[in-house]
C-alpha cells in the first residue's frame, strides 16, 4: 500500500476513505458488540467488582481489594476441585481427539454408503443435549435399572457399581467422550477434505502405504485443525459442570457438590449465597482457563500457523 | 453527520435491548393495570400457577411445592373476599432455596410469602430475608400448633414463619421378612443391632436398613436422639453473631460408630439416598426397613416397583434408653414473609391462613400425606383413627406418630444448614472410603464447621 500512496493529497483521501469504512465497518459489528457488552463485558465487570469484597455471612461488606484471590488460591476445597479438572485434562483430552482423529481419517478413506453412515452416527451424540445425554448414562450406569447389571450376570459374575466413588471418573470420561468425539470428527473431517488431493496421488506415486499416508501427509496438515479442537476440549474440560450436575442425581457421594471449580462456585452462590466468593472463584477459574489456553497456543503456535 | 448517526443507531439498539429485559421482567405490571392500582404483589410478573377468578381483589404471591396443594389454593380463595393466592411452584426444596438465595443478593423478584423447610429458616434470617411474624400477630395463634413446631419456626423470640406440617420419626418395616426369619421387630438400638445380624444369619439376602453417607438430615436427627434432643447448635437471631457449635459429644459419636460398625459387618447397607436405585431398593425387599418420618408412608406409596406381597408396618423409632425415650423429627415445612414484600401484613395473614382451618388440612393429610404441626388437625379423632390402605389398614398416627410428634420439643438449627449438610455428606463418604475412622470423622466435622463460621464472621463458643 505505501508503493502506491507517494503523493501527500492522496495520502489525505485514503485516510478519509479508511474512515469511512471504519465507520461503516462499526455498524456492521454493531449488533455483536452491544450484545457482546451487555451480556459478557458488563457482568464480567460487575462479577470482578463483587470479587473485591468480601461479605461473610454475619457483619457488612468490605473492600479487600485482592484478598479474596488470596484465599481462593489457599482454599483447598478449590485446589483439590482444579487438581480434579487438570486430570481429566490428561486422560479426556488426548482420549477426545486420539479417537475422533482416527475415525475422520478411516471415515475419510472410505467412500461408501456405510461411511456416510457411520459418520452420522458418531456425529449424533453431538446433537443429544448435555443435559439428556448425562441423564441416559446415569440410568445406563444404574446398577438396578442398566443394562450392565444384566449383562455381567449373563456371564456369572457381579457387576462393578460404575456410580462407586472409585468408578466415577472414568464414568464421566466416557459421557463426555461419547458427547464430544462426533463434533471434534466432523472438524478435523472437513479439513481433511480441504487436503489438495492430488498430495495424495503423488504419495501414491512414491510408493506410500494408506497408513503412510495418514501420518506422514495427512496429519501434518490438518494439525491446524486439531490444535483448535484441543484448545476447545480444554477450555470446555477446565469448566467441567454439566455431567458431573447430572450424574451427582446418581451418586451423590461419589461426585460432592464442590466436584468441580464451576460447580463450586455454583454451590457458594446459589446454595450458600455467598456471591463475592463465588465471583472470586469463577473470576480465578476463568484466570487460569485463560492461562491454560494461552500457553497451549503459544507452545504450539509453529504448528497452528499463529506464527 | 453520519458519526452521530451511527451513534444514536448503536444507543437506540442498546435501549432496544435494555427495553426487552425490562419487559420480561416487570411486564404483569403494565399489561394488567388493574392490579397497580390495588396493592401490587411484590413479584408482579409471575403467572400464577392457578387462576384466580377474583381479580378485583389484591394478590399475595406464594412459592411451594406441597403435593396437591392446588386444591387448597383454590379452597383459600373461594372463601377469603379480601385477599387471593398467585401460587408458583418454584421447585422442589434446592430449586427454589436457589432461586430465593438469588432473589435476595438482586434484592427484588422474592414472593410474599415463601415455603421453607424448618431448618432452613435461620440460613434466610442471617440474611434479613424473613419478617417477624410477632408483629403482625403469630403469637395469638400459638396455641393452634404442637410446642416442637413452634420451636422449629423460631429463632430466639422471633418468629419466622408458620409451621404447616412435622416429620415425627418412626421405623417403617416389612413385617413379613422378619416374620420370614423369625427375627423379632426391635424396639432399642441394641435390639436393631442384634436383629440386623439376625436376619443375616438367617439368610436374608438384603440389609436391615440402609445407611446412607448423604442421609444427613435423617443422621443429624439420629445425633439429636443420642444427644437427648439437642441439635448442637445455640444460635438467637436477636444476637446473630454469637454461635454454639458442639457436635463432637460421646452421644454423636456413639452413633457414628454404631452405623460404621453395622455397615462394616455388613449388616447395613450403605448406599446413597435420593436415588432412583435407592427408591427401588426401598419398596423391591433390599432393605427390611426404612427409618423414616410420618411422611414416609407418602413417599412409599409413591414408588413403583415393589413386591406386590410386602407387608409394611409402622413402628416408633427404636430408643437407646427405653425408659427414656427421645423423640426425634426429620423434616418438615413451614410458611414464612419475606422482607421484600410490600404488603407484609396480608401475606402474613395469607401465611397463617393457608393451612389455618380443618377444610384445608383434610386435602393435606388425605391428598399429600402431610403430617399436621395445626392442633386442632392432630388432636382430632378423625386424624387418630384415620386408617392407611399402604399398611394394610394400620392406623399409623394412633400407633406410632401421634406420641412421637406430641413428644418432640423442637430444635436449633444453625445459620448455614446447606454447608452443615454438604460437609456432613463429605465427611460420611470419606469415612466409608476408609480415610478416617468414625470417632474422627465427628472431631473433623466439628472443626470444619468451627472454621467456617469463623470465616463468615461468627463468635463461635464450643463444648
């Protein structure tokens, strides 16, 4: 652009055109913005300021300026929540995108009928609510009413309580990985799809095998694609909160109610009604969401193409 | 010229949508003038989930989620000319505590008159949530109501809200199992213990009982029992900084460690209250009893899956000390004024008269299985001799419940009832997962609660 602009006057006339569109351009966003203000920036805001005082149950509200940060990072109820999270961080994410990487490169091999098939079916958890979703496994893991009972006495031998507190964990791994394998697919799906095929006819022509060709061309330029996908199943493992509300129905005592950080906060807010500390833990969990996320991108950032 | 035009675009679009949320959260006001100009309801965009056919007349609103409790509504409103009821079921206990705790930190959107359950009441005075109800004349109908109810619903000297129903405590079993095994139904604690190895040794392939790590309202009232009716807690609303906290005594502990024993002999079981599997393991023969409140029966009655040839039966709660029995209550209900109504005077009196004559109680005790707190209810020979098809023509309330409702004095509850209950959960669980054994699970319990109300700003005193 500065090739082009080398005279003063029509320096002045583009900055006026630019204005221009940067007006128009306002208008356009206008709509997202308000409601982006009034519905995130705005009670962000307000959610901050109760975070800065402190309100116990008896005596009035006090500035603390910071200190509440300070006991939410010593509360050991929330550490143990946020230890909580951080391993289903280790064991779902890799889970989540491992399977949903192997099935869109098998679905994306496959040009029958079937594969069109199967690719509806793994996309379909996707579309079953949360809410539901969670509500059919609870009664799935049921030890009177599921299936699984019946199942290992078929066999003679007496089933493992899935809803024990030692079960629990891989209990809520599987629902969400069930709920969440057919979305990452159909993301990575359709990058693959994007791939020039005619990579794939010069790997063919040097002799590379389908499985050569999956790791060795494939992958690498999806890898875009599968970085989003993590980015996405962490922040979402991070706020971990529905499944765990709705299997807690179940097994009370295996999931408390301070399971996970979101469900903390809830718990503080709307049971004990203690809101200033319950802005103060989400407030923290969103920091360290933030965090999590950044330092993802900024490790991978060669391989996204940030950079 | 077209900044300013695109400045008063984006400011008319924000109105726009700051308009929309005023709508939907104040609409009935304007869309009904009729009702700003008599006395507006505080929570005046509700729908009433019954209709109201006086409209002329002003309108308390009230939340609760009694069982049938449409018909007595509907009763209260056919025959006051001076008042109506806009009913809105906002949720069973949890939903709408949450709903109320959100109404209070937004200071607006809270009915009249709202349905707590007794030990929840000084969790909402802390908050000056509740109104005094001496003010507006409570005490001249004291009399109508049993001694423990009336301490339930108070706070100190202040009371807070009108007791409707009570859950005297009683022990429900399946007569025909211990029939079965010839075991004899106990009648203390010693004998339940001896009669749950019976049945064991007999054969019996479920439990005498369950005992669940989140039963911690049935187990805080168990505590109360060995602690010769006291709670634990000394809390008065009219010094609301003070509080007692006292929990770790041998009588607690006494009972901790029985259950720890019995579900680690395997004689209990120890699975989790609240479920659907729980519900089904209740009426399907797993478990041969079910320690229970006189609300029970309802809950029972209302499960599906059970053995068409149970035999139930309702028999007191076994004692500790025969010669000295405790009579203990789980549960229970009550209706109280918020603060933030604007016609306190009439909801009070719509609170004192929802359950305030015979009429009204007849379609709770027959329709929703209340249990009445309302003396001229409980005392009545219809009520005493009133026979309960679920028990084969038992009649329950002359058995078992009358005497154990008549003989409850009434409790404290502390100023934080769903954090005394969550940590009890956590604490239970934990013992069953072997992290501690029962006498420290008490001593921890104790010092958890100690610390958060310390935390909260509370002068605590123990022992």
């Amino acid at each position: 652009m500065s090739a082009i602009t080398t005279g003063a006057a029509p320096r002045a006339s583009l900055a006026k055109l630019r204005q221009r569109r940067d007006r128009w351009g306002w208008l356009f966003i206008a709509p997202f913005l308000v409601v982006f203000i009034v519905f995130l920036v705005a009670p962000l805001g307000y959610a901050f300021w109760l975070s800065l005082w402190q309100k116990g149950l008896v005596g009035g509200a006090r500035f603390t300026g910071l200190y509440n940060y300070v006991r939410v990072f010593t509360d050991p109820v929330f550490l143990q929540g946020l230890r909580r999270v951080a391993y289903y961080v280790l064991v779902m994410v890799p889970i989540q995108i491992g399977l949903a990487t192997i099935i869109a490169m098998i679905l994306d091999t496959l040009t029958t009928k079937l594969a069109r098939l199967s690719r509806l079916l793994v996309f379909l958890p996707y579309a079953v609510p949360a809410m539901i979703g969670a509500l059919m496994w609870s009664f799935l893991y049921s030890p009177n009413f599921g299936p699984i009972t019946g199942l290992f006495k078929q066999f003679g031998l007496t089933a493992p309580n899935i809803l024990a507190p030692d079960n629990i964990f891989g209990a809520l791994v599987n629902v969400v990985t069930w709920q969440w394998v057919g979305y990452y697919m159909i993301i990575i799906f359709s990058a693959l799809k994007a791939v020039d095929p005619s990579l794939y006819e010069a790997a063919l022509l040097d002799g590379a095998s389908t499985t050569q060709t999956a790791i060795h061309v494939k992958l690498p330029l999806i890898v875009p694609s599968l970085i989003m996908c993590t980015v996405f199943s962490l922040i979402g493992t991070l706020q971990f909160y529905t499944e765990p509300t709705i299997l807690r129905a179940a097994a009370p005592s295996a999931i408390p109610v301070t399971y996970t950080p979101n469900m903390y906060a809830a718990n503080v807010a709307f049971s004990r009604g203690l809101f200033n500390y319950a802005s103060t833990i989400a407030f923290s969990l969103g920091i360290i969401v933030f965090i999590g996320s950044y330092l993802f991108l900024f490790l991978t950032r060669k391989q996204s193409g940030l950079k | 010229m077209k900044k300013q035009l695109i400045a008063a675009g984006v400011a008319g679009m924000l109105a726009l949508s700051l308009a929309g949320c005023a709508g939907s959260s104040g609409g009935g006001a304007t869309t009904n003038p009729s009702d700003t100009s008599t006395s507006a309801p505080a929570n005046n965009g509700a729908a009433c989930d019954n209709t109201i056919t006086k409209t002329n007349l002003p309108q308390v609103t009230v939340w609760a989620w009694y069982p049938a409790f449409g018909p007595v509504v509907d009763l209260f409103n056919q025959t006051h000319d001076d008042v109506q009821i806009c009913w809105t079921n906002a949720g069973q206990g949890g939903g709408e505590y949450d709903k109320f705790t959100t109404a209070i930190q937004a200071g607006t959107g809270a009915p009249d008159v709202i349905m707590l359950e007794f030990e929840t009441l000084s969790s909402y005075t802390i908050q000056n949530a509740l109104v005094d109800l001496t003010k507006y004349g409570i005490n001249d109908i004291k009399s109508n109501f049993t001694a423990g109810a009336w301490k339930d619903a108070s706070v100190g000297s202040g009371v807070y809200a009108v007791p409707v129903d009570g859950g005297p405590m009683g022990l429900l079993v399946r007569k025909d199992i211990f029939d079965k095994y010839n075991v004899p139904i106990p009648t203390t604690w010693d004998e339940f213990a001896t009669a749950a190895k019976a049945l064991k040794d007999a054969g019996y392939p479920g439990y005498i009982t369950d005992w669940p790590s989140n039963g911690e309202s049935q187990l805080l009232a168990l505590y109360e029992q060995a602690n010769a009716g006291a709670s634990g807690f000394t809390y008065d609303a009219a010094n609301p900084q003070q509080l007692g906290i006292n929990f770790n005594t041998a009588g607690t502990k006494k009972v901790q460690e029985y259950w720890y024993n019995l579900v680690k002999q395997g004689v209990v079981a120890n699975d989790d209250a609240g479920t659907t599997d729980y519900t089904t393991a209740m009426v399907n023969g797993t478990y041969a009893s079910y320690i229970s409140a006189a609300w029970g029966p309802g809950y029972l009655s209302g499960a599906s899956g059970g053995s068409s040839d149970a035999v139930w039966q309702a028999v007191p709660l076994p004692q500790w000390d025969k010669a000295n029995p405790v009579m203990v209550n789980w549960g229970g209900s009550s209706f109280a004024v918020t603060t933030q109504s604007k016609q306190p005077e009439l909801a009070a009196k719509v609170a004192m008269g929802i359950y305030g004559d015979m009429d009204s109680w007849k379609i709770g005790v027959e329709q929703a299985a209340l249990f009445p707190t309302y003396l001229p209810m409980l005392t009545s020979d219809y009520f005493k001799n009133l026979p309960y098809p679920f028990f084969n023509g038992q009649m329950i309330n002359a058995d078992v419940f009358l005497a154990a409702g008549q003989g409850y004095t009434g409790v404290v509850y502390s100023p934080f009832t769903p954090y005394v209950r969550s940590q009890l959960d956590q604490a239970n669980a934990a013992m069953m997962q072997g992290q501690s054994d029962a006498d420290t699970t008490i001593d921890n319990f104790q010092a958890t609660l100690v610390q958060y109300a310390q935390d909260q700003g509370f002068t605590v005193t123990q022992g």
